[in-house]
C-alpha cells in the first residue's frame, strides 16, 4: 500500500499517515454557515478535502471512507438575515444549503457520505454539555454555560500559544458572568424571538463551537482520523472543539491529524468588499467562468500556500483544459493513474505537484494516463465537460480546414496552408502537430463566425 504524508497542524510536522481503521477511515471538515453564498475562499476547503477524499477512496477502497461536512444552521447571523428579510429561518437556510449544493456540485466536488445539520443534534450538545459539567470543565452562569478553559491543560497547543498569550493578543467577548475574559459559550439564553431550545439551563441555543464536537462524535466517534479546515478556524473554534471533545471524552483523541489550509487572495490582495474585489462562486459561475476552471486555478497552488485568484491563471486554466479534453476525447482512462499524481498527492497532498505531472503525461502522449490521473483530482470528468463540448459542425468544419491545410502543404502551397493556420489562431482554435497527426483544441478566445469565415475561404 502507498504511504501518505500529511502535515499535522497538530504537531507541525508531516507525518505518515496511519488510519485508526483501514476499513473505515473518518474524517471531518466544518461546513458553511447557511445565510448566504458561499464566497471563493470558502470554496477551497471544499475542494482540498475532495481531493484528499478522492485519494483516501483509491488508496483504502470507495466503501472504506466516511467524509462528514456540516451545515451550521443555527447563528446569529441567521438571525440577523431573517430580522433584517421578514423571512423565517428555515426558508433562509434551505434555501442557502440549495446553493451550497449547487455551486460546489458545479466545481465538481462530490458530496460528503455525511451533512449533519446543527439542528437535528441539539440533544447531543446538550448531553455533551452535561458532561462537561459533571466533570467541572464547564459552568453555569447567568443562564449561560460557559467552558472553563483554565480546566484544559493542554488548551492552545493546537494554535501554539498559551492562555495569557490569548488574552493578551485577542479580541474576546467581555461578560461580567465569565470566570475567565478566554473562556467561551457552550449554551446561550434566547430571546421570544430567537431560535431556541428546551435545555437543564432554559430556553437556549448551542454557541457555535460545540456544535462540531457533538456531531463528529455521533457520526465518527470520540476519536476519528483527520479534522479540517480553512487556517482562519485554527483558533478559536478548532481550539475550542480539541478542548471540549477531549474533555468530554477523555479516554478519546478527538482528530488525530488536523489539515489546515491558507487563505485565497485576489490579483495579489486580501479579498473584502472594500476593495471591491470580493465576490462569490456564483458570481464566477454567472460570468462564464467554468467549475472546472475553477476548480483547476485552485488545485495548482498547495493547500499549505496562499492561493492567489487571477483572471490570468483562469485563462491559461481554460486554455489547458480544452486542450486535454481535446487530446482525450474518445480515450480510455488507463486502469489505474499515473504512480507520479499518486506520489505527488501522497505527499502531503501536493496537488501543484500533481498538476506538474499531469502536464507531463500530456506531453508525452500518455492520454489513457492523463485522463486516468485527471480524474483522481477530479478533472476531465464527464460530468463536467458540457462547458468544452465542441459543436459537430464546428468540428467537422475544423477537420475541413484541416485537410486543406494538409493538401496545400502537399501541393507547396505555403501560402494558403500558412493563411490557414493563422485564420485558425485569430479564431481560436489551437492546432498542434504531431506525429500521429493534427491535434487541435478550442482556446478561450473561440469565435465560430470567424472559424465559418475561413471555411468559406479555404475549406476543400
């Protein structure tokens, strides 16, 4: 069996991974917050963890997986939508979770075994908080139940740092009723007009981060293989879900490796709406940009690196891509993918890496690998290629232009066989000779009227 190195947040070093269970390897990535689009940073979390899926799924076997992601729909910012629309929660958040569904499916990101959401596990939160207060890590104050993070030794060795250090450094929600300014909410006292649940404490809602720990509890039990998530959730919330789940749990683990992954900027800057470069999957999606694109401008950059958006690298990503749908078009996948993308993704799953050797088993020819590798990453699917598909008439129109090309050559008219070749450019196709013949794929530039211009002129 190949072995895979993953670098654990948890102890920062990159370690070779050994499932708890070959036969069921768990892991976990924290999901939206369903109130609104998911933006293009939250799509690359997503698509990190598909394909460390994907690669677990041909390493141990399709059934051999479980890959939970939640959907966080209870929140104030919910709330605060709903207030702000006059529409009821549950319209808003079904109609978000709709979105979610439909702009990660676009990217080409399978769906999770597992997407709990909050609000079918309110009993085990309250349970686990229960817990947590019969082993004193957490108490009651002023209708709030708040974890005493004095009571965790080991608090903050996930993030690095140490509880004075935080207290120093963060910003944290001032409340006369906390024994400690780090210590956070478990359950939270709600309004007549708030979402709200029986509980031992009153009429409340969970506080965000024991949201996770009950469901990956229920679903992978107290000790699972990988948790993950964007660097921005490093601290507090997976702090907080390491504190509460070892403490309620304390024979368990909790995640045994923690992936994180860095940040998306924008033509080199932070993405925010004042700068007025912010804007959503959908936006990309509306304006023409493929899932497929997308998803590979956000594979060629390591999940450990800042990812910086581009419309460059979304051109040269469409260009390449039509390409290699063109050069496999009616190709096999090879049975198994190429041992250079396993390795590269093996290690540390660096996808860059994997795009690299992609790109060399394009060059050389090996198109039944190509497509074989692409597809372990998730590209050159099927399912995704409505977006590269070339018209018949459009391609029988090329063939034409192709075996005019061909017989002005042969006749040494070099003249009309280079006016075609040019004509192909300013329309957008791209032809490449080899010594199998003429091979040609559409660039993002593709012009049809200017492609039947040049049939009329030149077409044998």
């Amino acid at each position: 069996m190949v072995e895979i190195r993953l670098t654990n947040t948890r102890t920062r070093k990159k370690e070779i991974f050994e499932p708890l269970d070959p036969r069921n390897v768990r892991l976990y990535l924290c999901g939206p917050t369903v109130y609104d689009r998911a933006h293009l940073g939250n799509a690359r979390p997503v698509l990190v963890f598909d394909v460390l899926v994907r690669l677990l799924r041909h390493v141990y076997g399709d059934s051999h997986v479980t890959y939970v992601r939640n959907f966080t729909d209870v929140d104030d910012k919910i709330n605060a939508r709903a207030a702000a629309t006059g529409r009821s929660i549950r319209d808003i958040t079904e109609e978000t979770i709709g979105w979610y569904h439909a702009d990660m499916d676009a990217l080409g990101a399978e769906r999770p075994d597992h997407e709990p959401r909050a609000t079918d596990y309110i009993t085990q939160m309250i349970a686990m908080i229960e817990n947590l207060i019969t082993r004193r890590h957490a108490y009651v104050a002023e209708g709030h139940v708040l974890f005493d993070v004095r009571s965790y030794s080991e608090y903050g060795r996930l993030s690095g740092r140490s509880v004075d250090d935080m207290i120093a450094g963060a910003r944290v929600e001032v409340a006369p009723f906390k024994r400690d300014p780090m210590d956070f909410v478990l359950w939270k006292p709600s309004a007549p007009d708030q979402p709200g649940w029986d509980s031992p404490w009153g009429r409340g809602r969970p506080g965000w981060h024991i949201e996770c720990s009950a469901m990956s509890a229920a679903l992978l039990g107290p000790t699972f293989d990988i948790h993950g998530g964007g660097i921005d959730l490093q601290f507090p919330h997976h702090e907080n879900e390491v504190a509460q789940s070892c403490c309620a749990h304390p024979d368990g683990d909790f995640a045994r490796f923690w992936l994180h992954n860095e940040m998306l900027q924008v033509e080199g800057k932070k993405m925010s709406k004042s700068l007025g470069n912010f804007f959503t999957v959908r936006d990309l999606l509306d304006k023409g940009v493929p899932g497929e694109v997308i998803r590979f401008v956000m594979l060629s950059t390591h999940y450990r690196k800042p990812m910086d958006w581009t419309e460059a690298k979304a051109s040269e990503a469409e260009a390449v891509l039509r390409r290699w749908r063109g050069l496999v078009a009616g190709i096999e996948p090879a049975p198994s993918p190429a041992p250079s993308v396993v390795e590269a993704l093996c290690d540390d799953l660096n996808t860059a890496g994997a795009m690299a050797a992609l790109h060399d088993l394009a060059g050389k020819g090996d198109l039944p690998g190509l497509l074989a590798s692409a597809n372990l990453m998730g590209l050159l699917l099927p399912t995704m290629g409505k977006w590269a598909a070339v018209d018949e008439s459009a391609s029988a129109v090329i063939e034409s232009l192709l075996n005019a090309r061909s017989e002005a050559r042969k006749a040494r008219d070099f003249a009309r066989a280079d006016a075609i070749r040019d004509g192909f450019a300013a329309a957008g196709v791209e032809v490449k000779d080899t010594a199998a013949g003429a091979e040609w794929a559409l660039t993002p530039g593709f012009d049809s009227d200017r492609l039947d211009e040049l049939a009329r002129n030149y077409a044998s």
